[in-house]
C-alpha cells in the first residue's frame, strides 16, 4: 500500500486570490482557473518547465503516433522512461491519453484534457479544506461539481486554440499561449 504527502499551495498572494474563489460562490469557473493559472506562475514554481517539457510533448506525439489509446500509452510510457523525465506533470500527460481516444478529435482532445487535468491537480492541492457550510461548496457533491465547472472553462479554452505543434519548439510556443488565455492575459 502506498503513501501520499499533501503538499498545500503556497501561501502567496496568488493562491490568496484562489482561495477566495473557494470562498465566494459569485466567482464564476472561469475566473477561478484564471486565478489558478495566475497563481501557478509563481517564479520557484517548476510547473511551466514540466509542461513544456520533451516528455510531456512526447506523450502528445504518442496519441498522434497511436493507432489506439493502448499502443499510444506504450508509445508514452516507453518515451518517459528512455528519456528519463518523469514527473507529476508528465504522469498526467499519459493518463489523459486514454481518454483523447474518446474524442472526436484525438490531439485537440488530448491537449484539452491534460489542461484541464493539471488545473485538477492544482485545485486538488487545496479545495478539500475548503468544504463546509462557510464555503461555496457545501459538500463533496457541490466540491465535485464546481471542480468538474471549472475543469470544462479550461477544455473549452484549451480547444478554442487551434495549433497543432508538432515538434518541441512548437509545443513550447502553444503551451506559453495556452497558459497566457488561461491566465487570462490573451482574450
């Protein structure tokens, strides 16, 4: 059995600003992924770096080099493992594979799930302690309902950007443009 560390946002004024959209309920989805993204940018943060990285970028290769989500996660894992990256981001990078085979659109698919998957992981560093009748999210249901919100603004961002980067200076580029929408500095 293993084990699992919280490891908690940290207390900038940033993840201030995301904790009161934990708070207020009158914060749409919207605005509370862009206050996340915002906060994320924080200059110890190594969240870019891993986004931009060759691994994770290899894992999107995969899903447009896989005949199937089972060849494509092959594919991935096989590239992280030779490349010797591996980290929480590209974790996330593979596991949103399966899924991008469930679209219409594989890649545009893909690039919207793992988006909204680190945004996931990101809100899931904090909104636990942020249940309760003080808060926006009276329950686990409401928490799971406003986290799924909040995950659907990110996909539609992400798929609102039509650039399919297909080599790692591309990729680099789309994911900077991606996190300025996100961070809402690009309309």
């Amino acid at each position: 059995m293993g084990t699992s560390i919280s490891h908690p946002s940290p207390k900038t004024l940033g993840w201030q600003a995301v904790a009161e959209c934990y708070h207020d309920e009158a914060i749409t989805p919207i605005r509370t992924a862009t206050e996340i993204w915002r906060a994320s940018q924080h200059h110890d943060s190594p969240l870019v770096s891993h986004i931009e990285s060759d691994a994770v970028f290899e894992c999107y290769e995969s899903v447009r080099n896989g005949s199937n989500a089972s060849e494509a996660l092959k594919l991935a894992t096989n590239a992280i493992i030779s490349l010797k990256k591996n980290s929480i981001i590209a974790e996330i990078a593979r596991r949103s594979i399966p899924a991008a085979f469930g679209t219409s659109d594989k890649l545009r698919g893909w690039r919207a799930l793992f988006f909204a998957q680190v945004t996931d992981y990101l809100m899931s560093r904090d909104t636990s302690g942020f249940v309760g009748k003080e808060y926006r999210n009276k329950n686990i249901v409401d928490l799971v309902n406003f986290k799924e919100s909040v995950k659907s603004s990110v996909k539609d961002t992400v798929k609102a950007i039509n650039i399919d980067p297909r080599s790692i200076r591309e990729w680099t580029k789309y994911v900077k443009n991606v996190i300025k929408r996100l961070s809402g500095v690009l309309i």
